[in-house]
C-alpha cells in the first residue's frame, strides 16, 4: 500500500484477497489511502463492489482499532462519500467509550465525518461534545473550526462547546486559514450561536485577507454574516472587491449565496451585484431551485435592476417547478412582484404548481404568495381560493405581519373571502398589541377596502395604534385614517391623535399621503383646521407631483370639510386645468363638484372641464353626470352644449339614477334655464314620482324649484311632480334658513325710511322673502355671503335661479349685498342706501 504506483483499486483488490490478514490497523491505513487517492473521482470507488466488504470487514474487526483507527475510517469512508450506515454505527458504538483516548484531532476528524456522511449519532456527538470541551485549548485551528462546523451541520446543540469553542479561536484566529475563518463563521451563523465578539474578530482577520479567500470561502463568509445578522460594512466591502472579478469561478450555489448575503445585510454593492448577473444570466441552467430562487429574491430585496436577469430566471424556473420547495415557490413570485417585473407566464405556472400543494406551505410561504400575486396584479382566483382554504384553520401559527399581509392581499386582489377575513379578525383582535405599526395599519386598510364589517376589529386597532401612532411612518398615518373613514368606523379619538401625529410630519408625505389624509377627515366629519391647514401648505407647491385623482381628491376633500383654503384651491385650478384630458369621469366630477361647493370662482378651469367632459359622458356613471350637471348649475357657469351632451348621455339611464341624483339633476336643468326639451324634465319627474319617499327635505326642496319651472316655462303641459304640490313645498319650507341679524337690521332701517313690509314672507309657491309688501309684489332680499362665489360679487347659481323664478312670478326685488351694508357707518348712510335700492326696484321696467 506504500507502493507509489498504488491505486484504489490495487487497494481494493488487495483487500479483497487479503483481508483477513490485515490488522487494524492496515484496514484503517488502506481506507485512509483509498480515500485520499480517490478525491475527485469518488464516483469511480463509489461504485466498486469490493467497497461494500471492504466496509464490513473493517466493522467486523471495529473492536480491534484503537482511538486513531476509528478517527481515520471514518474520515476516510465519509471523505469518499461512502455510504456505509453500518459501519459508521458500528465506529459510534465503539468510540463512544473510548473518547478519552482520542487526541484532539481525532476528536474533530470524528466528528466531521459523521456530520459530512449525514449520519444521525446524538450519542455520540453528546460525548465529543463532553470530551472536547475542557480540551479545547489543545485543539489545533482547523480542528476548532471542523468541530464547529461538524456540529452545525448535524443540527446538534451544543451551546456550551460553542461558547468554548468562541472563547478558544477568538484569540487565535490570525492562526485561522481562509477556510477556517469561514467555516467556524458558517457554524455559528447555522446553529444560531450569538457570539459578536468571535465574529467581530472574524470580520477583523478577513477583512485584510479577502485575496487568500476561494469562491466558497467569500459565499461562506458573506452567508453566515448576513445569517447572524452581524453588521460588518468594511468585511462586505473587502468581500465584494475581492469577489467581482472572480465570478467566473463561482459556483452557482456561491453566487447565490453571496447575492443572498448582501441582499439579508442590506449591503448596497451595485458593482457586485451587476457582476453576480452577468456571471449567472447564462449559467441559470446549471442553478438547483432554491438557488434560481434565492438569486431572484436577493435582487430585489437589493432593489437592483436587472431585467435580463430576472427575465433569464423566468424562463429558467417556468419548466422547473415542479422541483421547486414551498418555500422557493413563494420566494420566486416575491421577488418577481417586488422587483415589478412582468412575468404573467411564470406566475401562472407558479399557481399551477402551488394550488396543490398549499397543504406544504408555511404561515410565512402562504402569506408572501398571496402578497406577491396581488402586487403584481395577477389575477388567480383559484390560487386564492386555495390559499383562503390552506390558511383559514391555521391562523394561529401566522406571525403579526402574515396576518396582515394575507389580509392585504385578498383585498388588494379583490377577491372575496369572508371566513378568510372573519377568521383574521377573530385571530389579530386577541394580538394586536404584537402587530408593529405597519401591520396595524394594513389590516385596516385591508379590512376597509375589502367592506368586510368588523367593528370589533377596528375598536381594537383603533385602541392598540392612538398611543403608537409616533411610531406610524406617514403611510400608515394616512392609510388608517383612511380605512377608518371608508369602513365608517366612529373613531375621534383615533382621529384627533392622527391629526395631532400627522401635523408636524407633512413635509415627510407623498400626495398620495396627503391627499389620503385629507380625504378621510373629511368623510368622517372630523373638524380639523389645523391639520387641514398644515395639508393646504405642504400641498400647494408640491401640486405638480400629484396625480389627477389626487389633485380632485384633495379639492374634493377640502370643499366637503368647509375649509376655506382659497390659494390652494387656485392652486389646484392652475395645476388641474393643462391636465384634465388624463382626469378621469369622477376625477372630473369630483373637481367641478368640490368648486361649486366651495364657492370658488374658476371659469377656466370650468369650461375646461366642459370641454373635457362633453365628449366622455357615456363613461360617467348617473351621480357623475348629476353632480357635474350640479356643479356648473350652482357656480353659475353658462355650458349649454355640456349640458345638452348631458341630457342625451341621461336619458336611457334614468332608472339608475338615485334619489339624490334624479333631484340633483332636475334642479341643475330648471337652474340654468334649459329650455330645450320639456320631455327631459317629464321622465325625470316620471322617475322621481315613482318613490317620493325615498327623497330627504334636501332633494324635495329641489324638486319642488324644478316643478316651479316647468309650470312658468310650460304652463301649458303638466309634470308628474305637480301632483305632489304640498309634500313638496312643505319639504322646501322646512329647509329655510333661520333669519340672520343682517337681516334683522335691514328690516329696522326699512322701518325708518317707512316702506312697511312683511317680515320673512311665504309666497303662495313656498317661496321665502326677506320682507315683502305682498299687496304690490316687492321685497326686500339680504344676500349674505353664501350668495356669492367667494372673493367675487358673482352671485351662487341657487341665488340666480330663487331671482329668475320671483321675476318670472311677478315680483320685484331690491337686493342688499352684505359687503355694501357692512361699509355703511351711519343710520343715515344705511337709510340713503335703502331709499336708492327701492327707487331703482320701482323704476325698473316690468
């Protein structure tokens, strides 16, 4: 066996013939030969039938070999990759007893075989462990770091002999190879070992020596950094330095290993990672599953762009899947959704082999699968009606954030799944104090979006976020206050701590953010001037970056709150009126109908909307058409063709239209005057009459100034709503306003100048007047404020229209503007004034 011109297979056959003669030792000796000679063609030996009775003849004479014997068979069948469960069983029994005899690097070699042939032996390794321990001071540096790296691999714990092992190699690491050094930082990252000190000295020995390191050694290194979750930014950097140019060399597990690491460190390294693609792109062939995987999901974890790549991956894993683990199943669809890559074959392909398979899915695996399909807005209603069924009875196991993100999921992707949900619910309300501020915030965003009720879960959330809300970034600001407005969950408190958090932070908010924020204010009607103020200023100068729903949003927002925030309307008039041709039909709903409400004069952005809106109607559902009809008719913008178009877009879809928007719409046609066609106003009526008690006072009241006008345009036709007279204007005197002190003062001024008169009059219509002389058919009308658009002296178009229907009724009217009264000092100004006002009302032509 000395002989240089030995084989194994001279080995072999010589053992084979002779055997029985051999000694112990021999056996050992000629095992530790044929080991060593066959590295690299291990196959060769593997399948030579004399291996087999080469492996029983050492286990029948195991008794025999001594402490050094054992160590190298071992070593040897195991370095050979031999499988030879007995024989190692058989080395177990006998060295179990006998580890005292062992010296340190028999001690090591044992247990690094044991560990690289995968053989189970807890009682052993227990005893190595025990005997190793006290003698760690013995042990050379490769015999430290091979029994670290024998009992990670094995899964044993040992967490005393990791702690002396720690203690043992720290001071000697400048001892340490490449290997070494990588190997011991492998174990205790894989056995999940703290040790900072040991990995500080770690990354202090590597960090100058990066050149000496091979391919496995920098993967190896960089995996059980990221692993450990050890920070060690000038190691990263020696690695990927070292590592850039010799990529060539790697492995495909060690360049997925290393792109992994960095991604896990958040090491940003975009020369290294540009090398790492261009390396694999044309290697994916030779990649295993988990490695296609764990290069996709490092990529965009780093958030680096690398199209080719990942389109290279697709086309890779697609005819592979079948191969692939749960959890590289969720993975590849992860990094695919988070990276925004377009890979619709590969996620179906990825829904076909998963569906089946949910059953092997963890909490984690289940939930980032129904994240990544509804972030990449892949539509796969059975993946997720598979997915609802696999995670429904096992919502306990799910961590905070997998109940959060499987909520969020189902909603984004519309799906409905309300056991899904109700079982969440059930599950987060009990943990919420668990749930980080993010989770908090997407479960109600998710719950609101999907309108699944839980009033319970939102009490919870609402209780669990108030006192965490300085921990809220400003989207889970902005996305609670909107899922509690949305789901209609009464939450003051909840909103008056937002507001508070929120107010000092705008600067830190997108428009999405500030538009959101604003929006759920004010559709839960909570009165909060100083947020809105603060929302007004980091709004305006930023209106450029907003999106058209966000720009009609906010205006939208701002208007039904009562905010009087003039610049930022003008703002957003000048912003919105170049771009209303990418609006769409509610964005530009939404925009006339927050500046008819508002009150804010913008006849440009008007008759831009006009313009933009005539040719699209047939896109606008009936409340659009209603409430754009309505936003023009009350800021008194003449837009005949618009409303032309409007009624042609109305009239087959009558029987859509709401309450609201049936009274919206017929006062917003009486208001303006169209005259075009009294059968339009006929079916709106016919429609209204069919249930008038689905009206409220508001939408009555309209209807009755509607019924008003077709009687004086077309008195000699008959509208449906003339046969309701009294309900009508009933509704419509009900919602008079109560008088004014304005009012009051006028009417004693009257007094004085002696034009007697009746103090808030009723009409034979319903109609109100100030003070009116009923007998000669003249009043007196005080327009306050509300009469007007602001900043202007353009009268509102419900002022306009209460005028025109009193003119065509025969009556005459002097009209006292509240800015004109309020410049008068003096009784004797205030009585010049009136004299003039009724002079001019009785000289006035008829």
């Amino acid at each position: 066996m000395t002989d240089r011109g030995a084989t194994p297979e001279t080995i072999l056959s010589l053992v084979a013939a002779r055997g029985d003669e051999f000694s112990a030792r021999n056996l050992s000796t000629a095992a530790h030969r044929v080991a060593k000679m066959s590295r690299g063609r291990n196959r060769d030996v593997q399948r030579d039938r004399r291996v087999m009775a080469f492996a029983d003849a050492c286990r029948r004479r195991i008794r025999e070999f001594d402490a050094q014997a054992l160590a190298n068979t071992a070593w040897a069948f195991a370095t050979a990759r031999i499988e030879a469960p007995e024989l190692f069983a058989a080395i177990a029994g006998a060295a179990s007893s006998r580890l005292g005899e062992f010296n340190p690097q028999n001690l090591a070699n044992t247990a690094w075989a044991f560990a690289t042939a995968r053989i189970e032996a807890p009682e052993l390794f227990a005893a190595i462990a025990g005997a190793a321990s006290s003698r760690l001071g013995e042990f050379g540096p490769q015999g430290l770091a091979n029994t670290a790296w024998a009992f990670a691999t094995a899964r044993i714990e040992a967490p005393h002999l990791f702690a002396a092992i720690a203690g043992a190699a720290s001071s000697r690491l400048g001892e340490f190879g490449p290997q070494g050094l990588a190997n011991t930082a492998w174990a205790f990252a894989t056995a999940r070992i703290e040790a900072p000190e040991l990995f500080a000295a770690i990354a202090g020995a590597a960090s100058s020596r990066p050149g000496e390191f091979n391919p496995q050694e920098f993967a190896n290194t960089a995996w059980a950094f990221a692993t450990a979750r050890i920070e060690a930014p000038p190691l990263f950097d020696a690695i990927a330095g070292a590592a850039s140019s010799r990529l060539g060399e790697f492995k495909p597990q060690e360049l997925a290993n290393t792109a992994w690491a960095f991604a896990t460190a958040r090491i940003e390294a975009p020369v290294l990672f540009d090398a790492i693609a261009g390396a694999a792109s044309s290697r994916l062939g030779e990649f295993k599953p988990q490695e296609l995987a764990n290069t996709a999901w490092a990529f965009a974890t780093a958030r680096i762009e690398a199209p080719q790549l990942f389109d290279s991956i697709a086309g890779a894993a697609s005819l592979r899947l079948g191969e692939f683990n749960p959890q590289d199943l969720a993975n590849t669809a992860w990094a695919f959704a988070t990276a925004r890559i377009e890979a619709p074959e590969l996620f179906d392909a990825v829904a076909g082999a998963a569906s089946s398979r949910l059953g092997e899915f963890k909490p984690q695996e289940l939930a980032n699968t129904a994240w990544a399909f509804a972030t990449a807005r892949i539509e796969a209603p059975v993946l997720f009606d598979a997915i609802a069924g696999a995670a429904s009875s096992r919502l306990g196991e799910f961590k905070p954030q997998e109940l959060a993100n499987t909520a969020w999921a189902f909603a984004t992707a519309r799906i409905e799944a309300p056991q899904l949900f109700d079982s969440i619910a059930g599950a987060a309300s009990l943990r919420l104090g668990e749930f980080n501020p993010q989770d908090l915030a997407n479960t109600a965003w998710a719950f609101a979006t999907a309108r699944v009720e839980a009033p319970e879960l939102f009490d919870a959330v609402a209780g669990a976020a108030s006192s965490r809300l300085g921990e809220f970034n400003q989207q889970g600001l902005a996305n609670t206050a909107w899922a509690f407005a949305t789901a209609r969950i009464e939450a003051p408190q909840l909103f008056d701590a937002i507001a508070s958090a929120a107010s000092s932070r705008l600067g830190e908010f997108n428009p999405q953010d500030l538009t959101n924020t604003a929006w759920a204010f004010a559709t839960a009607r909570i009165e909060a001037p100083v947020l809105f103020d603060a929302i007004a200023g980091a709004a305006s100068s930023r209106l450029g970056e907003f999106k058209p729903q966000e720009l009609a949003n906010t205006a939208w927002a701002f208007a039904t709150a009562r905010i009087e925030a003039p610049q930022l309307f003008d703002a957003i008039a000048s912003a919105a009126s170049s771009r209303l041709e990418e609006f769409n039909p509610q964005d530009l709903t939404n925009t006339a109908w927050a500046f008819a409400t508002a009150r804010i004069e913008a006849p440009e952005l008007f008759a831009t909307i006009a313009s933009t809106a005539s040719s699209r109607l047939g896109e606008f559902n009936p409340q659009g058409l209603a409430n754009t009809a309505w936003a023009f008719a009350t800021s008194g913008i003449e837009a005949p063709k618009l409303f032309d178009s409007i009624a042609l877009a109305a009239w087959s879809r009558l029987g859509e239209f709401s309450p609201r928007s049936l009274a919206n719409a017929a006062w917003s046609f009486a208001c303006v005057d169209w005259k075009k066609d009294p059968v339009f106003f006929t079916e709106l009526a016919n429609f209204a009459v069919t249930d008038l008690d689905a009206f409220d006072d508001h939408a009555l009241s309209q209807l009755h100034l509607t019924s008003l006008h077709f009687g004086l345009e077309w008195p000699d036709r008959c509208s449906p709503l003339s046969k309701h007279p009294q309900m009508l204007q009933m509704a419509y005197q009900r919602q008079d306003p109560t008088p004014s002190q304005l009012q009051r003062d006028v009417a004693t001024a009257l007094d004085r100048v002696g034009w007697m008169h009746v103090f808030e009059h009723v009409t034979e219509e319903g109609l109100s007047l100030d003070m009116a002389q009923p007998d000669t058919k003249r009043a007196v009308e005080v327009d306050g404020p509300h009469h007007y658009l602001k900043r202007t002296r353009v009268e509102h178009g419900s002022t306009r229209f209460k005028s025109r229907l009193l003119r065509r009724l025969g009556w005459d009217v002097a009209h006292v503007s509240f800015d004109e009264w309020d410049a008068l000092d003096t009784e004797q100004e205030q009585d010049s004034y009136l004299r003039g006002r009724l002079q001019a009302m009785i000289s006035a032509p008829a």
